[in-house]
C-alpha cells in the first residue's frame, strides 16, 4: 500500500498478540476515566496561549476574533515574527518559534499554568532540514546543535508539545508519547511527562474557514454535537493466524463502532475495500476512514462540529494551496477538527479512533486532551486542527446515556 510502512517497520507494539493490545487498551482507557479533576474536565481559557504570527495579517485577525470568542485573556498571546508559508527550516524554526516561546513561558509568571498552545494561520505547519542561516555570534552555537542531530521533516504542532524539553532529546525519528495508553508511567531520560504541552492550530483553505471552525465549536457544545458516526473500514472481520499493523487498525476502527453504538451514537459502518461513495453518509458528526491517498471522496455532509479524519499519509501537507488532501477538503466540506500528517508518519502514528473518540464522548475531554492522551508519538508529523477548548460531549458524556440515544 503506497505511503504505508510493510508490517516489518512497526514497533514491538504491533508485534505484540492482538488480545494483548485490546486488554491494554482496555485497562488504560479505565485507567485515564479516574485521571484527577483538573485534566480530566475541559481546558479553561486561562490556559491557552495564543501564537500570534506577526508576519501573517490572517494570523492577527483570527488571534483577535479567538480572543472575544473564548475570552481569552489578553496577557495569554506570544507574538513571533517568522515566515508564513507552510514550510520553515530547522533553524529558522529554532531562532524564530522556539526561542520566543520559551522565553515567554519561563519569564512570564502568569503563564506558569499554561497547558495549551493555540497556533493561529500563518504559521507554518512543518519543519525541514536546511542550512543555517544565522549570522554573528549565534551561528556557531546553533550549527554545533543542529550538526549533534540528524534532523529531519516533522511538524511544527508536534514538535511544540515538547517545547519545554526541547533541546534535550535526539531529532532523528519521533519520542513514544508517556502519556499514552502502554506507556503511562513509563521514564524517558529525555522527557518529563509534566512539561508536555496540548498543541492544537485554527487554520484551513482561508480566514473565513478558520473563524467558521470556531463559530462551530462554540454552536455545537451549546446545542450537543448530533449525527451519524461513519466509519470506513478496509477488511471484514475474520481469524487470521497471523495479523499484521493493519488488520490491527482496521479492528480498532470496528471496535470504534462498537463502543459508540453501545453508548446510543447512530454507526454506519463500511466494511468493503472500497471507500464511502461519493453522497453515502449524510449528517455525519464522527468520521474515521482509510486509505484515499490525498485524494478526498466527497461521500459525508457534514454535521455542524463534525470531527473527522481520514488515515492516509502527507494529508495536512499543506492547508491552503488547492489540492484534495484529506486535512484541506474536510475542513472546506464543513468539518470542525481533523488531524493528519506533514510527510509519510507510517501507520501507528495515528490515534487509534477506538480510543480517541471514546475519551471525546466518555470523558467530556476537550479535542486537544483526547488528542493528548490518544496520540502515540511525539516530535514527529502529525497535527491536529481544531479548537483546542471544543468539548462536544463535556455537558452530557455519553457513558451516562449508554441505554437510550438522544440521537434523531
């Protein structure tokens, strides 16, 4: 399958039995039910730190409509000022998002309780090697960091959930999240657990996408998120002697059925080799699909707050230049959130949606602590779009509802 790894490149964690990985699973997602009260409810607004791309006049207009919006504080903005365009050099990337963002967070007292950054549009989605450019005294100091690492393509998002270590770990591939389920309590030398940051961006196609993305979040935790759960998987469900990453995936995405419809959501669930066709799915609220390389099927009408992504590589690419990528099209078709990839991430870089739309609905979480604790990587490709206080279910968490459907 173009842009997915062979079964070899997974990681023990996919070699692993598959009844092993749905008790892990299991006893985990229990496990992140009985987190203390102040990460299990929604992020307060007093804990987004709002970056503001200087050079970007977009990046201005949408920090100050996000402000009124979700009254966020004034003192929680950082102003940088680096290029616009989707792709930054690593050390551009170094001088110009990271060096102003850990100055702010460790002079600032008021924003020691910080939790989440917000990246507006206008900046850039992803990193890249390139020559360093600095010049004077810094020049050395920073070829002599970035020459002790092999730097490669990741995306900015990613590799901001780490600011606060950054520095302090290799580049060269991802970090295995702490915080997701199999790996809680594990100790990496090179990363505290605590100092790991919710990293979520309001961008898409245009300004007025980006603004709508907000008006939908705010709407449908007023009103309940409502429609259909589509879930597009590759195979039908049967023994296997042997199973490899991505029969795993597909039974997670089955899995993923099965949990919301016991707790009163409307599944329709497509178990052919063949995408959703084109109109299939009307009023869709939840979607998780696979695999349409940057290629988007126009099969779902979107639910207002809809939240949606579709498992292919290099989907979020780009937001703004016209293609069909996964990431752009959906956001343009009427979704709220999705999540994808800069450059090919390999298969179990993705959230399981089994476990990232159970701690949407179960938990009352906020779209940005769903992905938190659901993505398995860090300092990596993927990126979540989306604003980061959307709590769909916070009101009324589906577990409470499991015998009756609110649902039309």
């Amino acid at each position: 399958m173009q842009g997915l790894p062979s079964p070899a490149c997974m990681s023990s964690l996919y070699k692993k039995p598959f009844l092993r990985l749905v008790v892990t699973l299991a006893w985990l997602i229990g496990a992140l039910l009985g987190l203390d009260a102040s990460k299990a409810l929604a992020l307060d607004p007093s804990q987004v730190l709002v970056v503001v791309n200087d050079s970007s006049p977009e990046s201005l207009s949408l920090a100050g409509y996000y402000r009124k919006a979700r009254n966020i504080p004034k003192k929680n903005f950082v102003h940088i000022s680096c290029t616009s365009k989707d792709a930054i050099p690593r050390w551009a990337f170094e001088k110009d998002i990271v060096a102003p963002l850990k100055k702010a967070l460790s002079s600032r007292k008021h924003l020691s309780k910080i939790r989440c950054l917000l990246l507006t549009y206008g900046v850039p989605l992803r990193i890249f090697p390139g020559k360093n450019k600095v010049k004077g005294k810094k020049k050395k100091k920073l070829d002599k960091r970035l020459q002790a690492r092999f730097t490669t393509i990741a995306s900015v998002d990613s590799e901001l959930m780490t600011l606060m270590n950054y520095g302090s770990y290799p580049l060269r591939g991802w970090i295995p999240n702490p915080l997701y389920p199999g790996r809680r309590g594990a100790v990496l030398p090179y990363i505290d657990p605590e100092k790991i940051l919710m990293v979520s961006r309001i961008d898409g196609p245009d300004l007025a996408t980006s603004k709508r993305i907000i008006d939908d979040a705010i709407y449908a935790e007023k009103h309940g998120l409502r429609g259909k759960v589509c879930l597009d998987s590759r195979y039908k469900p049967k023994k296997r002697k042997q199973r490899n990453a991505y029969h795993i995936f597909d039974d997670w995405i089955r899995n993923c059925g099965k949990a919301l419809v016991s707790r009163g959501m409307t599944v329709v669930l497509d178990e052919r080799p063949e995408l959703f066709s084109k109109g299939q799915c009307e009023d869709c609220a939840l979607y998780c699909g696979w695999y349409s390389l940057r290629h988007y099927v126009d099969s779902c009408t979107w639910a207002r707050g809809a939240i949606a992504y579709h498992v292919a590589s290099g989907e979020c690419v780009s937001l703004h230049k016209p293609s069909l990528q996964w990431c752009r099209m959906l956001l343009e078709k009427g979704a709220c959130v999705t999540l994808g990839p800069v450059s090919e991430p390999y298969l179990e870089a993705f959230p399981p949606p089994n476990l990232f739309f159970t701690l949407l609905v179960d938990n009352g979480m906020s779209v940005a602590q769903a992905y938190l604790y659901s993505i398995p990587v860090l300092s990596w490709k993927m990126v979540l779009i989306g604003d980061p206080l959307y709590s769909p279910f916070r009101k009324r968490p589906l577990r409470i509802y499991r015998k009756k459907s609110f649902l039309k």
